[in-house]
C-alpha cells in the first residue's frame, strides 16, 4: 500500500527530527510506547476516536448513551495530548471507559490493539480519515462517522484526493452521521453511498441540563434580595471582563449584575475593583448563610460558590458568556440558550465558533465589542418580543442526536 510506504518515509524523517526536538521526541514517545494491556475485557468494545479536547467535550451525550443502552466498554483515543488529559479527567473514574493515546494510524499499534480488544464498532469523530485504523478495523467490526462535518477549506482539499477516498468512503463506512444537508451533499460527493448518510444535527447542541421549578427560582431572587430587579448574569467572565461589564451596568437602571467568575481565586481582586468604583456589591455566601447581610440596597452580586451558574442562568433577564471579550475562546453559549436566554458574548469565539456561528445565523444572540455595545444590546433585548420560539426551533434541530446514533449502532 502506497500510504504505508509513505509512511516508511516519514518515520525516516521524524526519527532525525526527534534526535534535535525534545518537544516532539516526547509527543512521539508517549504515542509509540504505550502499554495496552489494560484494555483486556471479556466484553467488546466501541472505539471512539477524537482529534482533539473539543471532539471530546462534544461526545460527552454520546459517551452517556452508549453506557446506558449498550454493554459494550468504550475505548477513546485522542490525538493531542489536551484531549488526552480531558478525557482522563472526565472517565477515569469509570471502569468502563479506557483512555489512550492515537497511536498516529501505524498498522502494527493499531492490529496490536485490535488484537487486544474485542471491537464492534469504531466511531470517528467529525472527519478523522485514518486510512490503517479504518482498514484493520473495518475487518473486526463497523465503522461510524458520526457528527461528521466538512468545512469549505477541506472540501477543495478532499475533490483532490476523491480517488484515493473513494475506496474508504464508499466500502468501508457503515454510516455517516452528518451535521447538516450540506456535510451530507459533501460526503455524497466524495464517494459515499446516499443511502448511508443521515442528517442527525450537530452533538454540540445535544444538550440537556438540570431544570429549575417556578419556586426553586423564586426562591433564588429571594435569597440574593432582588426586590424586583432585573438580573444581569454574567458567567465565566475572566480577567479583563469584569470591568467592562460593569462599565455598561453603570448606565442601566434597576439592575442587580450577578458576576460568576470562571475561577474563585480571582474573587479578591474583583472586590478590590468594584471597591475602588465604588460601588456597592455582596457575595453569594453571605447572603446564603445569611451573614453580614443587611437589607441596604446592592449593585453587584459575586458569586463566591462552584456549580451554581446554570441555576443563575435560569432566572437571568440578560445572560453574558465569559472568555469571550479577552483572547480566550468562550465558555459554553448553550448553557443560557437551554434556560431560553438570548446570550450576549464577545469576539473571542474560538473554542464555540461553531456555535456562535448557528447562533448569530438565527438571531438569538448577539456578539458584542465593548461596554457600550453591551449597553445598547441590553437595551434591545428589553424591547424586543421573546425569541423563545426561535431558541426551541434551534434545539429541535440538533435534539437527541446522541439517541438517534446509538440506537442505529
């Protein structure tokens, strides 16, 4: 095979590279040396193959199902070693999930895992086209694409190899799962069977999340002492943020700002900011062991407790993603929109670009720049009619779209 003579090559290359590169000696080593032993089970296996810590993020619905309605343990393998540490840090409390490291597509790794384990079906993420792991493992058990996607730039990349895909694409896949009608035209036109592609939604929007009772939220504005306010939450922020934010609160009336910081060491500088602005603030602990409280009217509420932003999202009138206004990448936009929120977020939308994306296309969120921006976003959401109907069409495009594979696997 052409491919695994090139590969020959290549290792050739990276073995001199590697003696000059301590960096990529060690991503090399951690890849090649890996002891599989520890995946001897009596019962078969779903290998669940992802790119990188955003592909394992988004196969936590899919993860879920499989362990609830199949006995079968999962194997995922990530190729960066982000993605490696987050999935450790999701499942390694599982017995049921093993974690390891893509073996970079060698043939004898992947027949050496494939000797091991008791496969009956790989999952491939998005696009991940590994011609050996599909190949070798086509030959034990079905092979699944699932939430597949192909962009634009990989398109024109892709027509030109069609001939040498073909083959893969066309006997080898049992099913394509793919985002939208678009992925589906795509894949088509590289070599798939129509037959064998689904439009199932995208599993970033698969989401579901604790809901709150009337009372359960009534009780909240209780305890934080909104007295009728409106709630602006802003959750996640980073450093950087805060203080925008609270620039645009400055000019809104009757509004109680709920500031939930992504880590809760920052929490001493930001009473020190809103100390020096003076403005008048409380922390959530106080107000819930209902100490050094008194009934005096507030500006700012700190939210000085983990695992309660979603709670807050519930009762927000206005809800602001954090990571967004400083070069992080954004936290979670879906969290607001399941609580029927429309979001306001910043520029920096790497790590949800997608999501940004669908979201800004529907008009159920709005991206902003700075304070001001903010100022007169707020004020249009006060104007504008609900756009919950607009928010559920979303989440009825892309619902159960873990269900629907896993029930089809």
């Amino acid at each position: 095979m052409i491919y695994n003579f090139l590969r020959v090559i290549i290792y050739i290359i990276l073995f001199f590279v590697c003696i000059f590169d301590k960096k990529k000696r060690e991503f090399i080593r951690k890849r090649f040396s890996q002891n599989f032993n520890f995946l001897k089970s009596e019962n078969k296996y779903y290998w669940i193959h992802c790119s990188s810590v955003g592909e394992v993020n988004l196969t936590d619905s899919l993860v879920k199902k499989i362990l609830e309605k199949k006995d079968e343990d999962i194997l995922i393998s990530t190729f960066t070693d982000t993605g490696y540490e987050t999935a450790i840090k999701k499942y390694s409390a599982n017995n049921r999930v093993k974690v390891i490291y893509f073996p970079l597509d060698d043939y004898f790794l992947i027949r050496k895992i494939l000797k091991i384990i008791n496969l009956k079906g790989l999952i491939l993420i998005e696009t991940e086209i590994w011609p050996n792991l599909i190949n070798l493992s086509y030959k034990k058990g079905k092979v699944f694409s699932v939430n597949g996607r192909i962009s634009d730039k990989s398109y024109k990349k892709y027509l030109k190899i069609k001939g040498v895909l073909k083959s893969l694409l066309t006997n080898k896949i049992e099913k394509y799962y793919v985002q939208t009608e678009i992925d589906k035209e795509r894949f088509e036109s590289l070599g798939a069977t129509p037959e064998k592609v689904i439009v199932t939604g995208n599993l970033k929007f698969d989401i579901e999340l604790q809901n709150y009772s009337f009372d359960e939220k009534e009780k909240l504005k209780k305890e934080i002492l909104a007295k009728g306010k409106k709630i602006f939450v802003a959750g996640s922020t980073r450093t950087g943020e805060d203080e925008i934010i609270i620039e645009a609160l400055k000019k809104l009336e009757d509004y109680l700002l709920v500031l939930v910081p992504r880590h809760l060491d920052r929490i001493p500088k930001l009473e020190s900011t809103i100390k020096s602005m003076g403005i008048n603030y409380k922390k959530f602990s106080e107000l819930e062991e209902k100490t050094n409280i008194e009934e005096q009217d507030y500006k700012i509420l700190i939210v000085d407790k983990m695992g309660v932003l979603r709670k807050f999202y519930s009762i927000a009138d206005v809800s602001f993603v954090g990571g967004t206004l400083v070069n992080i990448g954004g936290h979670s936009l879906l969290e607001p929109l399941f609580y029927r929120k429309t979001p306001i977020f910043g520029e920096y939308l790497q790590n949800v670009k997608d999501i940004a994306k669908e979201i800004l296309r529907r008009e159920i969120g709005y991206k902003v720049k700075n304070s001001d921006e903010i100022y007169e976003i707020i004020l249009k959401i006060e104007k504008e009619n609900s756009k919950e109907k607009e928010i559920e069409e979303f989440f009825n495009a892309n619902k159960n779209v873990a269900e629907k594979i896993v029930s089809d696997l």
